[in-house]
C-alpha cells in the first residue's frame, strides 16, 4: 500500500494511496474509493440538451425527508423510489419484511409524471454537505441519472433498477 502525501495548494489539500482519494478543504472532507471494472461513459447520461428539465429544492426538507423514508430501504441497496406529479416530489421505499415508507414536498413541477430509482445514501452524502436551495435537473423518458446543480458545481446521481 503506497503512502498518503498531501498536497497543499492554498485550498485544497489532497492524498491518495492505491484504494482510496482524500480531498480536504474549508473545514470538509471526502474520501473517495477507487474502483476498478468497466464503467458506462457518464457524459452520456449527464442531463444535458434538448428536454432537460430543472426544478429547485430545499435541501433541509428533501434530507428530513430522505431520512425518514429510507428507514425502509435495504440496506445493501438502501433504494428508494423518487417520482415527480404535478406540484409534488414524492420520496418511497419498502421492504418486503418491514413495511413501506412515503413522504412528498411540494415543488414546480407541472409535467408529466417521472420516476426513477436512486441510492439513498449517495443522495444523503450531497445533501448534507449542500446550500440551502440546489437545482434538480434531469431528462426525460423516465431511468435516466439526475443532476442536482449548486454554485457552479453538479453532483451527478445515477438511477437504480427497482
């Protein structure tokens, strides 16, 4: 196992070593695991051009909500469904032995109805660590990745198979 060097640059201090990337800043850490295998291009999927939809949120609400609703994913998977119908966002997740758990908010959206399936736990990871208002955008037909966009950064959100 190689060793961690940091790097200081003024802002950002970084380390890796053969399993794992480590970026430090402003108080904030994220550690990274490098994986290896055959990954899809992600510019394909990254929501972009003709049909993308974005819809502002609350982060405070959308985590509480988060929270609560993936007390029933599994957790291996920790899945939970996100569906769009006029003027809500709609958060599920069930386990076949526990129950089931749902939550909505209110939001902008007047189309027509989108789900996908997501990590709970990667959706919760950006939540935590984001402003108060972020963009969600995506595209549609429905299973496509979601984009949540905030200051200048996006945090891309790949679907799951539910």
């Amino acid at each position: 196992m190689a060793e961690i060097a940091y790097i200081n640059d003024g802002t950002v201090h970084f380390g890796m070593n053969d399993d794992f990337q480590i970026f430090i800043s402003g108080g904030k850490t994220i550690i990274a695991r490098k994986l290896t295998g055959n990954f899809p291009d992600y510019e394909r999927v990254i929501p972009k051009g003709e049909g993308i939809c974005s819809i502002p949120l609350q982060t405070t609400p959308l985590l509480k909500l988060l929270k609560r609703v993936s007390v029933f994913t599994d957790s291996r998977s920790k899945a939970f469904r996100l569906t769009l119908t006029k003027g809500l966002l709609t958060l599920s997740a069930g386990m076949s032995e526990c129950g089931t758990s749902s939550g909505s908010l209110p939001c902008e959206w007047q189309g027509a109805e989108w789900q996908s399936g997501f990590n709970a736990g990667y959706l919760e990871e950006f939540l935590k660590q984001a402003p108060e208002e972020i963009m969600f955008r995506f595209r549609k037909p429905n299973d496509e990745a979601a984009m949540f966009t905030v200051e200048g950064y996006s945090y891309l959100l790949m679907p799951m198979r539910m």
